[in-house]
C-alpha cells in the first residue's frame, strides 16, 4: 500500500514540475525589429501580453521605421505612434529611477475607441560595438 502512495506523490510531483518548466511563449521577430528599429537598442522581451494575428505581423514587418513617429516625451516617457489604417500601434519607453535600463512596452489599438492592448515588454539595452577592422 506504501508503495501506491509513493508512485502516486510521485507522479504528482513529477507532473507538477513538468507544468512548471512549460516554454514561455517567444515574442515574434516583427515585435522584435520594429522596437530595436524605432528606438535604436537591443530589444531584450520579458513578456508577451496579447498573441498577434497574422496581419499584425504583417503590417509591424513591412512598416519602415520612418513611418513611426518622432519621438514625443510626457513626464518621465517617451513615446512613438504607427498609425495603419484604423489600426495604432504605440511604443511607450520609460526609465524608472532604480532600474539600470529603460523598459518598453508596445501596444496596439485595434480601432481609435478601443482600449490600448499590450504586446510586448522589455528592457532595451545598448546594441555591442561592433567591431572594427
């Protein structure tokens, strides 16, 4: 009887720690580029929010980083705008006090009276020199 009870918490730990180690969703490569393009730092994601739909990573892929808007500064934030169609996207950059790197967060607006949705967040930090020849 000892030995049912043994497999069986074993098996429940077993399977617990297997939840746990369960691999985080990726952040896709158009979030990636398009943060690193608008804001000139390495893009290091931390969370992924909403999943995006195909047409999103489509519109955020094509999307040259001249068509971001200049970059605007609200209290202790800077902030871009895209604007697609009726479709926004807005990257927000903050730098907390005690934080070594600013974070960014992107979110997108599925239409203007809609509520800001968020992507992606993480931490941007300085792209490596590259090395001379």
């Amino acid at each position: 009887m000892k030995r049912f009870l043994f497999a069986g918490l074993f098996s429940l730990f077993a399977g617990a720690a297997m939840a746990q180690t369960k691999p985080a969703q990726t952040t896709p490569p158009a979030v990636v580029s398009a943060i690193e393009g608008v804001s000139g730092k390495r893009f290091v994601p931390d969370t992924l929010y909403a999943a995006l739909s195909d047409d999103d990573k489509t519109l955020l892929g094509q999307q040259a980083v001249a068509n971001w808007s200049l970059a605007q500064e609200s209290g202790g934030m800077t902030f871009h705008n895209l604007v697609v169609g009726t479709r926004s996207y807005q990257l927000l950059i903050t730098k907390s006090p005690k934080a070594e790197f600013p974070t960014a967060t992107l979110l997108r607006y599925a239409d203007p009276k809609a509520k800001p949705e968020p992507i992606a967040r993480g931490t941007l930090r300085p792209r490596p020199a590259e090395k001379a020849d």
